[in-house]
C-alpha cells in the first residue's frame, strides 16, 4: 500500500506541476498574442496613415495644378480684366466638357475671385456672384496677400473639401483676382 500512495502522491504533484505550467504558459502565450496584435495595429495604422497621406498629398497636386494651368487661360484673364462674365461662363463649360471627357475629374467645380475677394463666377452656380468673400474664405484672402498658388483643405458648406488656389495676372504681371478648383 505505500507504494500506491507514493506513486499516487508523485502522480498528483506532476499534475498539479503540469496544471501550473499549463497556466504560466497559456498566461505568458496570451501577453505575447497580444503584443503581437498591438504590433500588428500599429503597423496598419501607420500603413493606413501613409497611405491616406500619400492620396492627399496627390490631391493637392493635382488642385494646384489644374488652378495654376486655368489661372493661365486668356479667356478668363480677359473676363476678369473687362468684367465680362460670360467669357470666363464660356471658357469654364468647355473646360469643364474636357475635363468630364479626359480626365477623372467628372463634376469640377472652379470659383473665380476678383483682386479684392469678391465672387466673380462659380462653375456650378453662374447666378450667385459678388458676394464678399473676405469675412470666411482664409485661403483666398492668403493668395490676394501672397500673390502666390497654394492647396488647403476648408471646411465649407459642402464640408471638408480640398482646394487649389491661384493667382491671376494680366499681360503686365498685375494681379486682377485668383481661381479655386
């Protein structure tokens, strides 16, 4: 009988020995699971971030660029010049046409300024103009000031939206408003 019950007794320590490393180890397996996984968030939101970054920054390119290169045609130059809207009206529907058709911007929409800060035309809205832009719109009264292009994202009425802003000169390299696209 004492060999039953010292076999029995070293049967219950290996169990109880075995139950505990069963549980330090399930312990030490979930906090490194974890840390594993918190790893892993991080690294994605860092990726996300990168990404979502990246697309921005694409997009302020591509505001800026496409104000610079409208800010250049003579059309509108000549409407804000002559305070003749129906020439900046005319060359925007093209340009809008040529855009919807060769580009991925499908719905543009470009606001012309006068030199001090007052709605001269919106694409998407020929009748609402004059208005007195300064109270609100922080980047066109920065490219009046500056003379200079630059792309911001605003908080308007349609909500967050990104811009590209640029500078109109006329032939004597006098300022004469700003265009937003």
């Amino acid at each position: 009988m004492g060999n039953s019950s010292l076999s029995g007794l070293i049967t219950k320590k290996l169990v109880i020995v075995a139950i505990v490393f069963f549980i330090v180890g399930s312990i030490i397996g979930y906090f490194k699971i974890q840390s594993i996984k918190h790893d892993i968030e991080v690294t994605s939101i860092k990726e996300l971030q990168r990404i979502v970054l990246s697309k921005v920054s694409a997009k302020e390119v591509a505001g800026i660029t496409n104000a610079i290169s409208i800010s250049q045609n003579v059309a509108i130059k000549r409407a804000l010049n002559t305070n003749n809207r129906s020439l900046a009206i005319n060359a925007l529907k093209g340009l809008s046409e040529d855009m919807r058709n060769g580009t991925p911007f499908k719905h543009i929409k470009v606001h012309i300024h006068t030199k001090d800060v007052h709605s001269f035309l919106r694409s998407w809205k020929p009748n609402k103009f004059g208005d007195d832009l300064t109270g609100f719109r922080a980047t066109i009264n920065k490219v009046a000031q500056t003379k200079r292009p630059l792309s911001a994202i605003e908080i308007g009425r349609a909500g967050l939206v990104m811009r590209g802003l640029a500078p109109i000169f006329d032939d004597s390299k006098n300022y004469i408003g700003s265009l937003e696209f």
